[in-house]
C-alpha cells in the first residue's frame, strides 16, 4: 500500500511538472505569435490564398500558384480572422492550436512509457524543446499544425501497436489525414505510418498463435487501405497543380546534407563547439540514433511479445521509413531531400528514438548511469531554450524581424501633405503591404515591390526599404533615414 502511494504521489507530481512545462511553452508560442512582424510567406498566404474557398482547392488549379497553400491552415486562418478579426496572433492561432495538439500527446507518450521520472523529463526535452521546431507553432504555415496532428497519429499508432484495436488504429489515421491536409510534405509520415501498419499484420498473421478464421488476414488492412485511397482521390488533383508548376524541386541533393542542415538549424548558431559545433553535434546524434537503431531492430526480433520493444522498434521503424521514403522520393519522382522548414517533421522522430534508448538503458542495462544522462540531457536543454529564447526574430524569415516596426516609423514620423510612394525590395513587400493595408497606415500611399533589375533604372521614390548589402547601390539618389537591427534599411531622397 506505501508503495502504491508513493507511486502515486511520482506520478502525480510528474504530471505537475508537465503541465507547467506545457503551460510555460504555450505561453511563449502565443506570445511570439503575437508579437513576431509577419513574414514574407505568412503574407503571401494571407493575400493570395485566404480569400480563396478551400474546397475548390480540391479540383481547382487556380488555387495552386504557389506552394503556400496549406490546405488545413489556410482553411482554420479564415475561421480565426472570421471570428477574431484579422491581426498577427489570429493569424497564427491555428499553429498555436497545433501546439497544444503536440504538447498533449507528446505529454500522454512520454506519460504511458516512462518509468522513472528523469527518463520522463529527458522524453518531454528531447520532444518539446527543440527551438527550431518551436519555431513553427508561432507562425501561419502548416508546419507547425502538421506536426501537432502527426504527434497524435504517432500516439495513436504506438497505442494500436500494443492492443491492435480498431479505434486507436482509426485515431492514428484521422492524425495522420489531418497533417497531410495541413502541409503536404506529410505524406512521407502517412506512407511510413501505412508501412508499420502493413508489417505489424504480417508479423501478427506469420508469427503468432492465429485462432481467428482464415479471411481474418485481409481484414486488418482494409483501414490502410481505405484510409489511403481516400487521400489520394483528395490530393492527387493538388499534387499535380504544384508538381507541374515545379513546387518540389526545392531542397536537398543528398540525405546527409539534409541531416546535417537539420541539425544545423536546431542548433540555433549557438557556438558551443566553434567552430566544430554542428559537426559535434552531428556525430551525437548520429551516434544516439544509431544506438536506438540497433537496440529497438535487436530486441523486437529477439522478442516480439515484449511491449516496449515493440514500441521501441516503432519509433525507429518510423524514421528509418521516413528517409527510405525521401530516398524513393529522390529516385523516383525527382523530390529533393527535406531541408530547413520542411525538415521540421523529422525532428519529433529523432526525439522518439532517443527517448526510447533511455528507457530500454534503464528497463535493461544501468538504471543509476541512465539517469545521469537523461538528467544532462534535460539540462542542455533548458539552456539550449534559455540561450535560444527570442521574442523578436525568426530564423527562417529573420529578414522580416522589423518590417512592422519600419511600416510604423513611417507611419509616426511622417509629416506629409500628400501620401509618400514607398519601395521595398521583394521580399520585404509582402509584410509591408498587409502592414499598410490592415494597419490603416494612410501616410503610406503605395508600396512597390522592387527586384534586383529594378535598381539599375529605378524610379524616384520617397523611401525605400533594402538590405544591408544594397545600401551602396542607393548611396547616390539615397541616404540612409534608419537602420532596423540587422534586417534592413530605411533610405529616403535627401
């Protein structure tokens, strides 16, 4: 009885401390949601897509003139800015709400399996403090969503590989489902979830003790199967729309140089090995997942009827599923490698794998060695967050940082007669015009968007707003008004 209170009172404060780690979290997504200046794609989504009906995305290829369409998102954007009224964090809301998806069932995993809480707290590190990933649940792409969604079919799929019911193998589907609607790069998940789905009936049918009738074997892959179908009559129209528009030749030439750019990216520039960081941290990794790798295909072989190698063995199965995937992508269809964004869907498989060699370690080898690497785990990765934390910068649009903060500088500071005509080079020309347009800045009259060429002959202009290394080229018509971090420069005709 002592014991089974004690037990009690672990898990009790275990969840305690999740929950405030997951209180802390959402706060934080929610405040960069709404204080980070929109970006270059948030704003061409917004302008180009939002408007547009979703459900004539299916069949229409006028909605496809880019791959900023992310069905699921753009459709919940519409919802939020209908209900709330249109505003950076609305905008964001429903990435925010993926945020909780993940954190949830993120929790509820690491919850089910661990078996000491340092291992626990390691699991909930090594999934939810990944800064980059982080990222994505503060901004209005369908990364973010995607995740949160593949998190719950992950949740999902583990819980159908321990009891194969029904209704668990069905909420892993309608996961899975819901994060290729949100981003289309999660159909490698869908195709890899499919192929754990596909090899756990087999090896039920082959290996084990079978009393059910003969067409039973048939039976457990109509789920797969119709689930799979119903996608594709979904989706092939769009697939086509951007593969002939060439919207998946972006990316990687290899594998390893898409690993060694995600791991890049997680680490946020911080320079704790310079200037060998990312390469240290590279082999790390390496090292832990190959070591997962091992473990998770060595114990599920040696005994199938052990639950948490089964489990184990998913986690693994799944990432290696994910880079067979890319590679036939690769090969077969010309898809390049995932790099930067994209990427993003691989970081909660490398945390899975991890977690998962921590609890095997404590379950089967040095419970005392363990813990003391699940607890520096857990402590580099509140610092890396710590070092990490930023309410003001993006990483992959870190150009966009201040576009809101110049739109109202001109706005405040303008004395004018007449509206100023405003040129901002391209990639600034998207947030600055929602800023002008939904911000009722009237001091601004136009925004010109500006390319390269335009700067050989350009026309006279009140302001303009470029980068750092064109300010040179404007020196002769221009001078420098205001510098705004390292983003970007105002100019004006003196």
């Amino acid at each position: 009885m002592i014991t089974n209170n004690f037990t009690s009172k672990k898990a009790r404060f275990q969840d305690v401390v999740f929950f405030t780690l997951a209180v802390g979290l959402i706060i934080y997504t929610s405040s960069r949601a709404a204080l980070l200046s929109l970006t270059c794609d948030e704003a061409s989504t917004y302008f180009s897509h939002v408007p547009n009906s979703i459900w004539l995305c299916f069949f229409s290829e006028s909605c496809w003139s880019d791959a900023n369409n992310h069905l699921l998102n753009t459709f919940l954007m519409q919802l939020s800015i209908g209900v709330f009224g249109t505003s950076e964090l609305t905008l964001r809301l429903p990435n925010v709400f993926g945020h909780l998806i993940y954190l949830f069932f993120s929790i509820l995993l690491v919850r089910r399996y661990s078996s000491n809480f340092w291992i626990g707290l390691a699991g909930f590190c090594l999934l939810n403090l990944n800064p980059f990933l982080i990222e994505f649940f503060s901004l209005a792409r369908g990364y973010g969503l995607g995740v949160g969604w593949m998190m719950m079919s992950i949740y999902f799929l583990i819980r159908w590989v321990e009891s194969e019911e029904m209704k668990l193998g069905m909420y892993c589907y309608v996961g899975a489902f819901l994060a290729v609607l949100s981003n289309f790069i999660f159909l490698n998940y869908w195709a890899s979830a499919t192929a754990i789905f596909g090899f756990f009936i087999l090896v039920k049918h082959f290996f084990q003790k079978n009393e059910r009738p003969e067409n039973s074997f048939l039976k457990p892959f109509g789920l797969p199967i119709v689930a799979s179908l119903v996608l594709f009559f979904l989706i092939k129209n769009p697939i086509q729309f951007l593969q002939s528009k060439g919207e998946f030749v972006f990316g990687s030439e290899s594998l390893s140089e898409s690993y060694v750019e995600m791991v890049k990216a997680s680490v946020m520039s911080q320079g704790y090995f310079n200037p060998s960081t990312t390469n240290v941290f590279v082999l790390i990794s390496l090292c832990l997942l190959g070591c997962s790798i091992f473990f998770g295909f060595f114990n599920f072989f040696k005994n199938r009827k052990n639950t948490f190698f089964n489990i184990h063995f998913t986690g693994v199965g799944l990432m290696i599923l994910m880079m067979l995937a890319m590679i036939v992508q690769y090969y077969l269809l010309d898809v390049k490698y995932l790099v930067g964004r994209k990427s993003t869907m691989l970081i909660p498989f490398f945390g899975l794998g991890v977690y998962c060699l921590l609890e095997f370690l404590f379950r089967e080898k040095s419970k005392n060695w363990t813990i003391g690497f699940a607890i520096l785990i857990s402590v580099f990765s509140f610092n890396h967050f710590y070092r990490t934390f930023d309410l003001k910068e993006t990483v992959e649009w870190d150009y966009d940082a201040y576009t809101k903060d110049m739109i109202q500088y001109l706005a405040e500071n303008l004395a004018q007669d007449e509206p100023i005509n405003l040129g901002v080079y391209w990639i600034y020309g998207p947030a600055s015009e929602f800023y002008q347009m939904h911000f009722s800045t009237e001091e601004i009259g136009k925004v010109v968007r500006l390319k390269d060429d335009d700067f050989e002959e350009m026309d006279d202009f009140d302001f303009i707003y470029v980068r750092r290394d064109q300010v040179d080229l404007m020196r002769d018509k221009y001078v420098v008004e205001k510098e705004f971090g390292r983003a970007g420069i105002l100019m004006k005709i003196p």
